[in-house]
C-alpha cells in the first residue's frame, strides 16, 4: 500500500492539512474493494482527485474510468448516456447506442454533481448498485454490468432529501463509504504553497518570472474566505501571472483582485430558525389582518341582520353572545362597552315587530352595498387565503392545530377550508 505523500506526488495534491491527508487515507483504503464511494465538498476543492486515485489503486486499473457530469447533460438525454438506447427508442435515435455502464464494463464511473440527477435516472441507478441490472431506454431486455461507482456532490444530500430532490435509499447506498474534502479556508497552511505551487506553474506556461507576494499580500491571502476554493485560488495567481508587470504583488495590488464583499474572515450573519409563530414575511402579517377584519365585518353584517328582523336587542344579545364575545371581548374589560352602543344604537327606530314582507326587502336593498362589498372582497382575498393556509401547512409540517393557532381560526374552521381547497 502506497503512503499519502507518495500518492500527493504521483497525483499533484499540494497540502499537508491533516483532514486532507485522512481523506486520502480513506481513499487508499478503500480502493482495493468494489464499496461505492460518495466524495463531498464544496464546489472547487478538487473533489475529481478521489476517485482517480480509487480507480488507480484498485484490481480495475487497466480497465476503463469514465467521468460523467451529471449536472451538465439535459434531463431528457441523460438516462439514454447512462445506460444507453435501441434504435428508434426516441426522435433522432438513429441507431443503437452503448450507454456508459455498458462500455465501463469491469471499470469505474464517477458520477460528479450526482445531487443533480432527475429522480427518475435515480430509480434506475439504485437498480444497478443493488444487482448490477439496468435497461436501455426503448429496450425490454435487462442487462448485466460490472462496474464500480464513485459519486461526488457540493450539495447538502440531507436537505436534498428533506426536499424530496434525492432519494433516501440511492444515499445510502452511493455513501456505503463518504470522503469529505475540507474547503480551503480550512486548509490556512496550504493556502500560500498552493499560491506559490499555481504561480510556478503559469510562470513556466507563459515564460515570465515567477510572482512573489510581500509579507502583507501572505497575510491578506491567509484571510480572504475563498467561496471558489482552490478553483478560485488559481484564477487569482494566473490573473496576476499574466496581467501584472511588475514581479512583486503588493497588499494594495492582490486586493485589487479579491471580491470586495469576501475579502476577509469576518464574522457572518447566521440565519436564526424562526419561533412557530412567526410570519415569513410583513406581507402575510397584512394579509392575516386582514382576514380577521374580513371575519369580523361578517360577523357584525350577522348580528346587524338579527337586530334588523328581531328588533329586540336584549334576546339578540343572549342568543348570540359568544359572538359579541368573539368581537368585542370579555365584558369585564374597560374597553369592551359593546351593551351600551347596542343599547343606544339607531337600530331602536326599527319596528319592533314587522311582518310586511315589503319592508324587509326595502331595507335589505338599503344595504345591498354590503353584499356586493363581501363578494368583492371574496374574489380579491381567495388566492391570498389559499396561499397564506399551505404556508402555514408547511411551516408546521402538516399539524393542523398548530397551522390553525398561528391563523387564528379553529382547527374545525381550517379543516373545513382545507376541505374546500382540495390540499
């Protein structure tokens, strides 16, 4: 088994931070077994090493290694590049064509960005990890392939699962083993060689000197965040390899060159997890608000129609005081005087008693207004209603009692709009 130095020489990995060196540890192990192996890291960090150094030290090293990026081939074709497609089997399918597990027969696949693959690619790749079986598209006849598969993603594969965009199972079995790449903020020791290492490099390209950094250039290097990690790293030494005249790169003259808004290692903003009862946003404060306004006018244009037919307000009041209540609130609170007003209210030159038909009509045509203001209200509030209950559905998993507190409603009035809704 070779040593980690002697596979960062044979492989050109520059670095001697201690999670970098078990990372490929773990892949030295591995790779004499046929175990799937998911890398990990942020985009950048040179997460392809891995799997060529699997493929190089494994029993398939004299058969094929084929690179695949999964993020980069559309959805419609990417089924037919895995496992292939019999003539005709789609439009412009002139002929029978090997897919990449056919043709990596005995060898590796690696699989990079395979947090991208459509969930229905992901169904057919579970079925060749588990038997090693796949179809091709258009094609009734399974085949058998022999291939070992090394995945790699800068996605966070639970949150993808969470989601519902990755499948549970195909993760665990792509992750029998998991390596993961620390990004290079990580790596603040290597930072400087792997400078030195890239501006070497491009001086030798580009036949010119090589650049050289002043003390305070090394130390705003050191601290610059590095989002596109090493990738990123080499831009900035070709950059000033090439655009820069004079050899010796200045503080003033590197930060020319840095992304103004990540130029250092400060503290950052983490997102805090809102409390259940919060709103993501003012707009469905507003909307909440204004619901209650809509249901309280309801229930106000109710209690107006009651006085109107009855015209006694003393058996009003008893027959529908758990809706005062709900208006008005508690009658023991100073600011709850709703028996006065109902008392002294205009409604007292209504007749008390009216059976002429005519009358009635006449004074519900008086506030016909108020019909056709709730039916207005109605078309323009209905979508804001839908979308304001499936947030709040969403935001308590589904628990209806929780979903109907934060709305204000009874968990019976949310169960039957949820009803209504069709959710």
């Amino acid at each position: 088994m070779e040593s980690v130095q002697a596979i960062k020489q044979r492989f050109g990995i520059i670095g001697n931070t201690p999670s970098l060196n078990r990372a490929i540890e773990k892949a030295i192990q591995v790779a004499p077994t046929d175990i799937s192996v998911l890398v990990t890291g942020e985009s950048g960090v040179g997460k392809e090493s891995i799997p060529k150094i699997i493929h190089q030290l494994s029993h398939r090293k004299h058969n094929k290694y084929i690179a695949v990026n999964c993020g980069a081939i559309p959805e419609g074709t990417i089924d037919s590049e895995l496992f292939g497609h019999e003539k005709g089997a789609f439009t412009g399918a002139t002929q029978t064509r090997a897919g990449y597990f056919e043709v990596a027969d005995g060898g590796t696949i690696f699989l990079d960005e395979v947090g991208e693959l459509p969930l229905t690619t992901q169904v057919r790749l579970l079925r060749v990890l588990e038997n090693g079986e796949f179809i091709k598209v258009g094609s009734s006849k399974v085949q058998k392939t022999n291939v070992r598969i090394v995945a790699a993603t800068n996605v966070n594969m639970f949150e993808a699962i969470e989601k519902e965009k990755f499948r549970e199972d195909l993760y665990y079995r792509l992750s029998t083993v998991e390596i993961n790449l620390p990004p290079l903020r990580q790596r603040q020791e290597d930072i400087h060689l792997l400078f030195r290492k890239f501006a070497s490099d491009f001086a030798l390209k580009y036949k010119m000197p090589t650049i050289k950094l002043t003390d305070n250039a090394i130390q705003i290097l050191l601290k610059h965040r590095w989002g596109g990690n090493i990738r990123q790293l080499r831009n900035i030494a070709e950059q000033l390899s090439v655009l820069e005249q004079k050899r010796t790169i200045t503080a003033e003259v590197l930060r020319s060159y840095l992304p103004a808004s990540a130029s250092t290692n400060l503290p950052a903003i983490i997102k805090t997890p809102k409390s259940e009862s919060d709103f993501s946003s003012e707009r469905e404060i507003l909307y909440k608000v204004l619901f209650d306004m809509k249901s309280d006018l309801n229930d106000l244009k109710k209690l107006t129609m009651e006085l109107m037919k009855s015209g006694d307000t003393k058996d009003v009041e008893k027959n529908n005081e758990t809706l005062i209540q709900k208006i008005y609130g508690n009658s023991d609170e100073e600011d709850a005087t709703y028996e006065e007003p109902v008392e002294n209210t205009e409604v007292i030159s209504i007749p008390e008693h009216t059976s002429n038909t005519e009358e009635i009509i006449s004074i519900q045509d008086k506030y016909h207004f108020a019909e056709e203001i709730e039916e207005e209200e109605t078309l323009s509030l209905h979508d804001k209603e839908l979308e304001l209950i499936k947030k709040s559905l969403e935001r308590h998993n589904g628990k209806r009692k929780l979903a109907a507190a934060e709305l204000g409603i009874s968990e019976r009035t949310l169960y039957r709009k949820i009803k209504q809704y069709d959710l």
